[in-house]
C-alpha cells in the first residue's frame, strides 16, 4: 500500500525527523537532498527509506551527526579519507574534493576511505569527477562495508560472509552524462530486498537463496534471526563464481589495500572504499581523442538496438531524470515507511 505526499512536505519532515536526532540543520538538509534525488530519479532502495536507518545508528552511536570527515595526505598524490563517523555524504564531497585536487596536480590520485557512514550511491562521486565540464576525470571505486552486513554466501557456501560490495567505474563522454557504471558484486542491493519487505511484495526469482540454494521469494527471510536467506552473488546459480570474485576482491582492495576493516576483521559499520582517478589529459591522445574514441565505443554498442530504441549506455538519460525530478512535486512511498518518517519527525498519527 502507498501513500501520495507532497516532495517539499517529505523534505520538511525529513529535516525536522534529523534535527530532532541533533543533526545540523544545513546536514539534515544536505541529506534530504541526497535521500529524495535518489528517491526521484529511480533509485527508491537508496531513497527515503534509508532516513530511518540514519536515525537509528545516531541512537546507537553508530553515526554522529555532528561530526565532519577528516582528509590527510600520506603522500603527494594519496591521501586517506577518514569519516570520523560522519554522514556519507559528507565523506563523499571530500572524497570528490581531494580526488580532483590531487588528479589535477599528479595526473594520478588516490583516496582510502575509511570509517564513513553509508554513501548512498557512488555513482555520484562518478558523475561529478568524470563529469566535471572544464577536466573531466575517469574513476575507478571500490567500497565495501567494513566487515559488516553480511548478506552474500560464497560459492559453495551458504553462511553469509560478504555484503553487496559495489564498485563503480566512470568515464568522460561528449555529452551531458559520463559513463557511470555504479553495481554491486551481488545480483541486487540489499535495498531493493527492504523496499520489496515495505511494499509487501515478493522478490523475484534468483534473488535470494536459502542454504540448499532454492529460491526464497520471501524478501522478510533476509532479515529474520537468524536469516534465512542469503543474496546471491552476481551471477546468480550459473555464473555466481564472478560475483562472488568481485565481492572478495573489494574486501581486499577496501580492506587490506586501503586500511578499512573487512569481514575477517570488522570495523565500525559503514563504508571503507577505495577510489582511483586518473586525468585523461595526461594520457596518449588527450582529452578530445579521449572522449572521441569514447563515444565511437559507445554509439558502435547502441546501434545494436532499434533505430528507436537503441542500447542505453550506463549512466545515460540521467541528466534528463535529474531535471524532471527539480519539477516533480509529489511523489507515492510506502505507507509504513511514510508513517515512519512521520513518527520521527514527532508528527502525531491520527489512528484510522
């Protein structure tokens, strides 16, 4: 069941639910910002719903609302990135803020993330680094969870080890959206799992596997004690092996490499990362044969489709969804999550 609000009363009580967890104003606002672009544009598994889990860990003391994300240089063109606990999205703008500093001045930078609180999506860090419009920059990232959430079996296992570890890669273009490619090593997030629980709806098949590898279409069964599902790795029954790669290969490049913890050795919840830049215009070609042999790969793929409906490039169209979500003004969520955010805001429910 789904209930229609208006997006600038969702915005409201967002901030007002933040504020009363002793969040800075210009942070709550800052995070309802992020909250409701995802929610806008298509990504509700990292929308709105992740208000109430914010609020959570600022009680459990998992996040600290008040706390900013500190950057040092352990040499010229490496730096470490600590969150300090702090909102993502805070650990994200300075993550994007050091990356381009440094990629401009070296040609090659490198950021270690540790200890943030949840990112949201990573492919903004892509498009605003490989977007940037006077030196784009192409982006290779690694995150993981710090050894917590565990959600994903091995191959060949059934005990959840791994979370859903995504990476992203990004990449300049000739046109108003980079190439962002922005997935996690498991078939879906966990996100997309709670919003099928919200909406009361069965996932689809291929999603969740209990310990004999059947499918569970019961989204709940990832959250019961203990779980009785499990997420499979990307790939799924035929080729979870390359998922399940992947998702170890992010604990070694977030957890070993740069310095977060990892499932051997779990840190504070949140995300580690590790985010590689490289400026294209130090590169063979520079940055017009760059960006030219970029498109000519990218238009020779979608012409495989109809002339009508040619293949979409990764991180293509977003751009448009990004301008008509400035001019939506209501959207439908969940009833229960709607009602949550209310209960946080302190609004008080009339009983039906």
């Amino acid at each position: 069941m789904k209930t229609k609000i208006a997006v600038q009363e969702l915005r409201e009580l967002g901030q007002t639910a933040l504020s009363r967890a002793n969040t800075p104003m210009e942070v709550a606002a800052l995070v309802m910002d992020d909250l409701l672009e995802n929610e806008l544009t298509g990504y509700p598994s990292h929308g709105v719903l992740r208000l109430a889990d914010y609020i959570g860990d600022i009680q459990s003391g998992v996040l600290n609302p008040a706390a900013t994300p500190a950057v040092s240089l352990i040499m010229p063109n490496i730096a470490i990135v600590g969150g300090c606990r702090a909102f993502g999205v805070l650990a994200r703008q300075e993550l994007i803020l050091i990356l381009q500093k440094l990629a401009l001045e070296h040609g090659i930078a490198i950021a270690c993330l540790r200890d943030a609180h949840h990112l949201g999506r990573l492919a903004a860090i892509g498009r605003s680094l490989a977007g940037f419009n006077d030196h784009p920059l192409a982006v290779i990232g690694f995150s993981n969870y710090q050894g917590n959430g565990a959600r994903v079996a091995p191959t060949g296992g059934h005990l959840a080890r791994l979370c859903t570890n995504p990476l992203l890669l990004a990449f300049p273009t000739n046109t108003d959206d980079p190439f962002v490619l922005d997935m996690s090593t498991s078939t879906v997030s966990e996100g997309f799992i709670r919003r099928h629980v919200q909406e009361e709806k069965p996932v689809p098949p291929g999603c969740l596997v209990d310990a004999e590898k059947n499918d569970i279409l019961d989204p709940a069964s990832l959250y019961d004690i203990p779980p009785r599902a499990t997420i499979q790795p990307l790939g799924g029954n035929l080729a979870g092996h390359k998922g399940y790669g992947l998702a170890v290969a992010m604990e070694l490049f977030c957890g070993a490499l740069a310095g977060a913890g990892h499932v051997a050795r779990p840190g504070t919840p949140g995300n580690g990362g590790l985010f590689l830049v490289i400026d294209p215009s130090r590169m063979p070609g520079g940055i017009d044969t760059i960006r030219s042999e970029a498109e000519a790969i990218m238009n020779y793929c979608r012409d495989s489709g109809r002339p009508e409906a040619p293949a979409r490039m990764p991180g293509e169209g977003y751009s448009t969804r990004h301008n008509g979500a400035k001019n939506t003004l209501t959207l439908s969520l969940p009833t229960s999550v709607l009602a949550e955010i209310r209960r946080l805001a302190g609004v008080i429910q009339k009983e039906v």
